[in-house]
C-alpha cells in the first residue's frame, strides 16, 4: 500500500499530506482542502477520529473498554460504547458468515505467539492452544445494542486486530465528511478508503502491495474512488519456529497460525471495516475454500499464493477477475 510520509500544507498537485500515529503504527491522509480551511483543522479531525477507536478497541492499553471487557467475569454484563458495539456486531457477523474463519475471540493466542503486549513466544502456551479448535466468538459472546451492553457466556480474549484499523479508517472517512473535504485518499497501516476524487478529478492510484519479506514493492496499481482497500498478508509479521515461518493471523481450528500457500488477500469494499476483516477470514480460509467463500460472499478479492519462489494470483469478482 502506498506509504504517505510527507507532513505538509499543500504541493504543486493540489493536495495537501498529513499523518500522525496511532495503534502502533501512522495514519496517513492525502486531501483535497475545501479553500479557506487549515491543514491543522482537518489534521485533528482526523487525529481525534483515529485516537477513540485506539482508547475503545486497543488490547495494548489495559484501560481501553475492549480490555475491560475482558477483565469481566463470565456473564456479566458490560456497559460499552456504541463504536465499539458496532465493530463487536460486525465482527461477530463475518465470523458467521465465513464459519469462524474471521474470530475476533483469539486473544490469548495472539499473545502466545507474541503477537500481543507480550511480544514474545510463550512455549507453554503456545502447547496449550496449538491443535485444539475452540467455539467461535459469535457462539460465545452476547451483545445488547438497546442496552449498550455485552456479556460473555465462557472464557473468552477478544483482539480486534483484523477489524479495528478498518474502522478507523471508516472513521476518518466521517470526519472528512463531516469536514465537507470533497476528496481523500486515508490509510492506516494496509487499509486505505478512497474517498472522492483528486484535485484534477481522477480516480486515487492505490498499489496493491507485492508479498514481499524484505521490500516494499508494488505488485499491481489500482484507480479507485469511494471504495475501501484492505491487504491481509503473511510478510509483515511473522515468526520463525526453526526452517518455518509463521505470520501474524490466527487461525481458530489450527490453535495457532494460519498456514496455506496464500502470501497474502486484498479485498476492495464499500467500507474498510468489511475489507479488512473479509481479507483476514479469506486468508484463513486458504487457496481452495477462500476463493469460493469470496463468491459465495458476493465479494472483490485478489489472492497472491507463494508457489516455489514464483507467485500466483487468483482474482475473485467484477475487479480482479482475470488477475
């Protein structure tokens, strides 16, 4: 995905560039300013969209309604806020949907393989989950939209990792809006929304990224307008168990990492939410089944599979089709 690192208040082209950190890693805007407006307004406009979605949802923060909602016992209900409700009714929606191969109830395996705060591999633990299929978040956890509330019905560590920077990207897309800045190019980390047009009324040049360890390399350009891009992949975050190396996505029947020739998923939406919890359950899901989950589910999907040291693509839907 593009890297936008330029921090300024207009160029040549028209648009002016932003970024700032947040979850870990930098949100990223490139805006086409309504005349009279200052950079700095839209900048914490976009700020403040990007930093209550990290205070809700992040497991990094223990004071995050997320982690207390972790903390509460089993069967006790938890008053939350309505952002986070919506990405805990949506996550739970896509893990249904595609049979839990997207499950927003793998946290404690995430930290066993040191994906989490932790950071680092526990052995013991990764011995206690590895092989043993679990029941689904959507089975477990109990939302009460009216009520601004959920409980758990058994033992459950929720990570909103592979939904959480989809929503705010989507969040960043309302204050744009709310902003009336007529055209935005908004990422953070792989989820991008193409919000309008550029300056010279084109559509936004989005790379999808090539499945690279060491690089980042271009491996196709889109043109996209009022569309959500997410990549999920196995090259950003791995870990290296002797010659085998495991990426970052869990994968709830395996008790640990997804494993399948499949470098990496891309999947275009109307919201980034959508995309980048889809690209997460699609890579899960694997060379067969993710390809046939993808037009079951109606959805625009470019799957990149490691064969040897060549890779291969399968496109899903009107967009990539013929990749």
């Amino acid at each position: 995905m593009p890297k936008m690192s330029i921090d300024g208040k207009g160029s040549d082209d028209g648009i002016t560039r932003l970024n700032g950190p947040t979850m870990g890693t930098r949100w990223t805007a490139e805006l086409t300013l309504p005349d009279g407006m200052d950079a700095d307004e839209a900048r914490g406009a976009l700020a403040a969209a990007v930093d209550l979605v990290d205070r809700q949802m992040s497991t990094w923060k223990e004071a995050s309604d997320l982690m207390r909602l972790n903390r509460a016992p089993v069967g006790d209900w938890v008053d939350l806020p309505d952002e986070l409700l919506f990405v805990l009714a949506r996550g739970l929606e896509i893990g249904a949907a595609s049979d839990g191969a997207f499950d927003i109830g793998l946290g404690d395996i995430v930290d066993a393989w040191g994906f989490g705060p932790a950071q680092h591999p526990d052995e013991n633990l990764i011995r206690n989950h590895l092989g043993k299929a679990r029941q689904p978040a959507h089975e477990v956890l109990e939302l009460d939209p009216e009520g601004r509330r959920a409980r758990k019905h058994a033992p459950l560590a929720l990570d909103l990792s592979g939904i959480a920077k989809g929503f705010g990207v989507d969040q960043m897309t309302r204050a744009v809006d709310a902003l009336d800045i007529p055209g935005a190019l908004l990422g953070l980390d792989g989820e991008i929304y193409a919000h309008g047009k550029r300056p010279d009324g084109q559509d936004w040049v989005v790379a999808v990224e090539k499945p690279d360890y060491e690089k980042r390399l271009p491996l196709s350009i889109l043109t996209i307008h009022d569309a959500a891009l997410a990549t999920s992949g196995d090259y950003r975050h791995w870990v290296d168990l002797g010659q085998i190396r495991l990426a970052h996505t869990m994968d709830r029947r395996r008790g640990g990492p997804t494993q399948s020739p499949v470098a990496s998923v891309t999947v275009l939406a109307q919201h980034c939410i959508d995309a980048d919890a889809w690209a997460t359950a699609l890579l899960v899901k694997g060379e067969v089944d993710g390809p046939a989950l993808a037009r079951d589910q109606g959805l625009n999907a470019l799957f990149i599979l490691r064969n040897g040291d060549a890779l291969e693509q399968i496109g899903v839907g009107d967009v990539f089709e013929g990749a």
